[in-house]
C-alpha cells in the first residue's frame, strides 16, 4: 500500500500477558500520517475476516448434518452444543480477531486530530471507526454475554473493553449495560461524522449515513426499544427502501453484495461447507410455502431430494446490513408497540416482493385474522424465512423466547432446554488459556 514508506515499526505490540483481558497479538504496523494512510490502516480492520455467523448457524436450527459428511468434525460438538468438551478439531469462535480490529479502530479515532488532509474525509473515516468499533463489541457481547435485559444488565457480565490500549492496564470483564453504553456512544459519534450517505459498489463494506442508522435499528431492537428502532429504521429506508422481486426469477439474491438491498457487505455469513456438506433442516424448509413464497427457489436447491443453501461462502455473499431486515426490524417493534396495523402494512410491504400474486392475496387475508400475539410470532417466523442462513437466527432465539431445540445426529437426539445456559456461548479455551479470568 502507498503509506509502506514511512517506518513500519510502531506498535510492535503484544497486547498478551499474563494480566491482560484481551488475547490479541497484532502484527507489526506503521506510522500513518495523512488520512489517506489512515485509510488504509481502516482497511486492514475492515478486512479482517471473522465467521462466527457461520458457526452460529451451525448452532441454530437452520441445519441438518449428516455424520459422514466432509469435514463434519469440525462442527459437530457446534450443533449438538457439547461445549464442555469438545473435539480439538472443532471450530473456535472468534475473538482475538474482534480485539485486532478494536485495536485498528481505536487507533484511528486516537490520531483523528493529528491527520492531515480533507476534512470531510477525515470525518468519514474516523466516523466509520467509531461504527467498526461498535460492531465488534455488539458481536462479542451478543456471543459471549446474556441478552440485553434492561432490569438486569447493570449487573450482567459482558466482555472486556478497550478504547485506548495501556499495556501496564489490566483489561476486565465490563457489565452488559457498559458494554452497550460504549456502543450507543460510538454510534452517535458515527452519525455526526459520517458525510457518505451511500457507499458505492465495491466500497460498500465501509460505514455509511444508511448503514449507521440500519445498525441502530438492530441495536435498539435487541435492547428491546422499540420507537428507537422504528425511528432509525424510518431514516434508513428513508435513503434506501429498495427491494428485490424474488416472485420473479432471479439469479442473484438479496443477501448478495451488489443486491439493490445490500446496505453494508462486510460480515461472512456463509460458507462453502454449510452449502455443500449440510442440509436445511426440516423445520425451516416447512415454515415455508413452496408453491408461493419465491424465497424458496432462490434461496434453496433440491440434490438427490434432501434441501441445500445456494448461499455460499464466496465473496458475493458478505452482508452485514439490508433493506430486508430494516422492514422486518419495524415490523416486529411496532407489534411490541401495539401499533398492530401499522406492524401487519410494513410486513406486507416485504412480502409483497416475496410472494406471488396469489400467495400475497392469502397472505394479506391470513395476517389481518392474527390477534396481537399470533402477528408477533409470525414477524418472527418472517425474520425466519427471510434471513435463512444469513447469521441472524441464533440471535434472534436468543433474545426473544431462547426456546427448547431438539437435533438428531448419528442417531441421537441432542436438546438444548428452553432458557438453556448454552444461549451463551463460553469464551474460546484459547482465549481462556491466556486469560484464566474469562
């Protein structure tokens, strides 16, 4: 990159020792001087590849696996939520990763007053720093820590935090209240610095105007604040409320980064395993309605009569954030708020782009029967539907009712409990190796 001519030789850091909170070991860096170098540091964070989503989904009951299948082992004690003792050749969850884009970040937004350049785009980027950041401690939270409970989470424990790296500092575990406080307060930072309404394709894994308030609505849904969502998911499809019309054929789908849906395609949300060594499991292939609903053709593929994901693990299909979920995430808030009409208008105006004609018309009929309740679980069964193996429905059992789960494998039934503990999921023993205090 151009800024490799200025001295690559601060922060030769190990953020490991024996004290510290963190386990994150960043290679070595360089002394950026002008925003465009800063820039180029920002990339480096934005290109570091995490795929919990992906073993997430493996947790979930999106999937089926069969026991012979390639490269099973690695995900094996994922499904079937054995986390006392799993394999050593199963998938870890990231972490450290999470920390070395933080460390980026915080770098960014430590130097915002000594870079040199426009400052629009100075702006820009250390707004998109703040919204990165963000992100990371929304993951990390919503993996290692228990849903966001407003009576609770000023005593929950979250996952540690840091802003300014002090290798003499000790770096412990922050409350679930702390940790979304920091994320609320980066965000707003976000959104007085962001100048870029819109990425443009190619750019748009960077932070924008449209994506900072698509992740606010996300936010405020999990904390369970409701006219805040509805309110950033107005501003939001207020620049873009674009829908692809999956009711005619389509050979691109809307989780795709260059979809006229695609807000932010920065997140792996699926992989080259998921499509070719396991299944779609029967409860999700039957929430659909096959004859109508033309999600089910675009999203899955029929091999030798058992149901596999045309989502892949190539780059096309990296989405953090999309026009989709901005209706879904309006919907569901305003059932919350009672508003039960305006709830049903908002999930009619998706899936008017989902089902055909036909399938519409009795859809439309079987929404305006649903009492309160009923639509509430239906926005859910939507969300469902819609976001198949994207990444989002471990999450959404875990912050809604974290039902009872029942897999076979191998010939065994596996349970996970409602309300069971393993919603969680327990820190990587590697990073637990490092920081017994995990």
């Amino acid at each position: 990159m151009k800024y490799l001519k200025y001295i690559t030789v601060l922060f030769i850091t190990s953020f490991i020792s024996c004290n510290d909170y963190l386990d994150i070991d960043p290679v070595g860096q360089i002394i950026p001087i002008t925003v465009k170098d800063y820039r180029s540091f920002l990339t480096t964070a934005y290109a570091s590849t995490k795929e919990h989503k992906v073993l997430t989904t493996y947790r979930s009951d999106e999937l089926s696996l069969d026991p012979k299948a390639v490269g099973i082992e690695q995900y094996e004690d994922i499904f079937t939520w054995n986390d006392n003792n799993p394999s050593p050749l199963t998938r870890s969850f990231a972490y450290a990763s999470f920390y070395n884009t933080i460390f980026y970040a915080n770098h960014v937004i430590d130097n915002k007053d000594i870079m040199t350049g426009d400052q629009e785009e100075i702006d820009q980027l250390v707004g998109e720093a703040h919204a990165l950041r963000a992100l990371q401690y929304f993951e990390l939270v919503n993996l290692y820590a228990v849903p966001y409970h407003k009576t609770t989470a000023t005593t929950d424990i979250g996952v540690p935090i840091t802003t300014h790296y002090d290798s003499d500092k000790t770096y412990p575990k922050q409350t679930v209240q702390v940790v979304y406080d920091l994320i609320l307060s980066d965000i707003e930072a976000s959104e007085k610095l962001l100048t870029t309404v819109e990425q443009s394709l190619g750019f748009n894994y960077r932070f924008s105007v449209v994506a900072i308030q698509s992740f606010k609505s996300r936010v405020f849904l999990y904390q369970n604040e409701w006219q805040k969502s509805v309110d950033a998911s107005n501003l939001a499809l207020e620049i873009n409320a674009n829908l692809m019309d999956l009711t005619i054929s389509s050979e691109m789908m809307p989780s795709e980064y260059n979809s006229v849906e695609s807000i932010l395609a920065l997140e792996i949300v699926a992989s080259f395993d998921i499509a070719n060594n396991a299944s779609i499991s029967e409860s999700l292939i039957e929430s659909y309605n096959q004859t109508t609903d033309g999600r089910f053709e675009v999203y899955f593929t029929d091999v030798k009569g058992v149901y596999k994901t045309k989502k892949s693990g190539h780059d096309g299909f990296k989405c953090t954030f999309r026009v989709a979920e901005l209706y879904l995430n309006k919907a569901e808030a305003l059932a919350e708020l009672k508003e039960q009409a305006s709830a049903e208008t908002t999930l009619l105006a998706l899936a008017k782009y989902r089902y055909s004609t036909e399938g519409f018309e009795t859809y439309k009929m079987a929404l305006s029967a649903l009492s309160l309740s009923e639509l509430k679980e239906e926005i859910l069964e939507e969300r469902k539907r819609e976001l198949a193996i994207e990444g989002h429905r471990w999450n959404d059992l875990r912050r809604t009712s974290q039902a009872e789960i029942s897999k076979s494998f191998g010939g065994e039934t596996f349970t996970l409990q409602a309300q069971d503990t393993r919603y969680v999921i327990p820190f990587p023993k590697d990073a637990q190796i490092s920081n017994p205090n995990l």
